[in-house]
C-alpha cells in the first residue's frame, strides 16, 4: 500500500498450495533439479492471472539469486510472457529473495543492471534478515528495499530498531530507493515508520494473502 496516495502500489505473487499450504511446504516437494522450472511456471501462471485480472497495479514477482546470477531466462520468460498477454512490462517488479546464498554477487549485480533497460522495477525483500544484504545493496541498487518484518515489529517500543530503519531510511534516500516496510501489522508501527519517511507498506494491518482465485499451475517433474 502507498498510505499517502490511499492506493495499492503493487500486489506480490505468493506460491500457495491447493489446501493453502505455504511457499516451503509447496517448494519442499519440489526436487532441486526442477526448482528452477517450476519458479518459471509460477511467474508465468502470476502475469498470466494479472492480465485476466484486468489488474492495474504493480505485479511483484520473488526470483532467488541462483535464478539470475547465471542465465537470464527469468527476465527472458518474464518479458516474453508480459508481451503475450499485454500485460505492461513497466508494471512488473522483480523482487529478489535472500533465501539462500549469493554465488557470484557482481554477476547478479550486472544481469539485474542490463535488464532493468526494459522498463520493470526491481526489489530486495526481507533486507536486513540476512548476512549479506548489505553487500548487495552496495553492488546493486534496486529500486525499492523491503525492510525485513524483524526490524518493523514494535519499533514504535524499541529505540534501537528506531534508529537503525531511521538510518537505513537516510541511505536510500540518499541512494533514490524507495523503502517498503514488511509485515505491518499495528497503526502504531505505521505511525513512526510514516515519521521517518517510509510511504510503502505491506502486512496483515492492511490484507492477508487471498488464495480463493488462484488457479492451479499445472506441473509435471517428470
């Protein structure tokens, strides 16, 4: 949510199993070797859904580091599948994960650099929940950091978490990143985070995960 426009400033593409199970039940199932195959099919199955959606926001999309240090499928998939559907390319947001560790950081650096030349935004998710993210925002700014939930919760009781989204709020401004605030869930959090300058918010204060329109992506490991 964009809170000083009152609007919804993009929706993101979660994996949900038929019984509602979450992204690591569902990718738990998957075996290594079709992790990547099956990633493809989910984004393609989200821009797909946006378009017969008719949707008019942002559409985030997750991609891990080992989907585009090396090959650039994913941005190739991604372009080839907004231009068959219409769905505006400059309404995608490719938001990377930091689930797992970053191989070769300059070359993830430099793929996400040439290919952001076709128009969508990018992300980092869940900054701050892992080792390296500031090593990946210094080789690579994106144009929007989503402040990790651990920093977000009850910072209207904690200084130093305060502090420390008050000094990372100053970076990406300084930067020009914008910064969404992950797993919101009190008027009070979106308070101190509007008094530092965060106007993007996501979290269960403003909706839960919808699955009831979500259609199966059909998937066969063979």
């Amino acid at each position: 949510m964009d809170v000083e426009r009152r609007e919804v400033f993009a929706h993101e593409a979660l994996v949900r199993g038929v019984h509602g199970e979450g992204a690591l039940q569902v990718l738990g199932r998957v075996e290594a070797r079709h992790r990547f195959a099956f990633h493809e099919a989910c984004r393609v199955k989200s821009i797909e859904m946006a378009s017969m959606l008719g949707m008019q926001s942002r559409l985030s999309l997750n991609v891990s580091p080992n989907d585009v240090a090396g090959p650039t499928e994913c941005f190739h998939t991604a372009i080839r599948t907004a231009d068959r559907v219409r769905f505006p390319i400059d309404r995608l947001i490719l938001e990377l994960t930091e689930g797992e560790p970053v191989a070769d950081l300059p070359a993830l650096a430099a793929t996400f650099r040439a290919f952001q030349s076709f128009g969508f935004a990018s992300a980092i998710d869940d900054f701050g929940a892992a080792y390296a993210s500031f090593e990946l925002l210094a080789a690579f700014q994106p144009d929007i950091v989503k402040l990790d939930r651990s920093f977000v919760r009850d910072i209207h009781l904690s200084a130093v978490r305060f502090t420390l989204v008050k000094g990372l709020v100053a970076i990406c401004d300084e930067l020009r990143i914008k910064v969404l605030a992950e797993g919101v869930e009190t008027p009070e959090e979106v308070q101190v985070l509007r008094g530092l300058g965060v106007r993007l918010f996501q979290g269960f204060l403003f909706a839960r995960p919808g699955i009831g329109m979500l259609p199966t992506v059909a998937w066969n490991a063979a």
